[in-house]
C-alpha cells in the first residue's frame, strides 16, 4: 500500500473512533385493544424518525416501541396525547 492510500484513510479510522458507538434504543411496551393496533400504528408512523413501532406478542395484542433516547419526552408527549383516544395499557416504561 503506498502512503497516499494511508493518508487518505486515517482520518475516517479516526473519526469513527471519536463518534464512538451509536446510543442505545429505548423501548416502550404496551397492550392496545385489537380493533386500536391499525389506527394507532398509522399515527405513529405518520411521525417520520421518531419511533418504530413491532407486535411483540400477538396473542396479548402487545406493541414494542423503539426510540432514541433523545425522543423520549416526544414519544411519552404523544402517548399521553394519544390516551383519550387509545385504551393504552404501559407493560414497561420509557
């Protein structure tokens, strides 16, 4: 490999090393009534890069939301927004 080549690719090493690993994903866990899930699902995604929304256990109707911790307040906002209109049932917290 010839010098200009490591050059060039050091400062991307480096930077990668200085950013450091990408936070951890903050989870919610939720029960909805079925006839709720569709509705509730389409606002959530209506929200673009703020949660992501997966069935964790079908059979219990339980919902996992996914997060960054910097949306925490937005996401429990939302929630609470949400909660006249939703028979939300919280399984873990935020």
């Amino acid at each position: 490999m010839d010098e200009r080549r490591k050059t060039l690719g050091a400062p991307k090493r480096e930077a990668q090393v200085a950013d450091g690993p990408p936070h951890a994903m903050c989870t919610l866990v939720f029960e909805l009534p079925p006839r709720e899930i569709v509705h509730f699902k389409a606002i959530i995604e209506s929200y673009d890069n703020l949660a992501t929304l997966l069935t964790e256990d079908p059979r219990r109707h339980r919902l996992k939301l996914f997060f960054a911790p910097e949306m925490a307040g937005e996401v429990n906002a939302l929630l609470d927004s949400l909660a006249g209109t939703f028979s939300i049932r919280r399984i873990s917290p935020a």
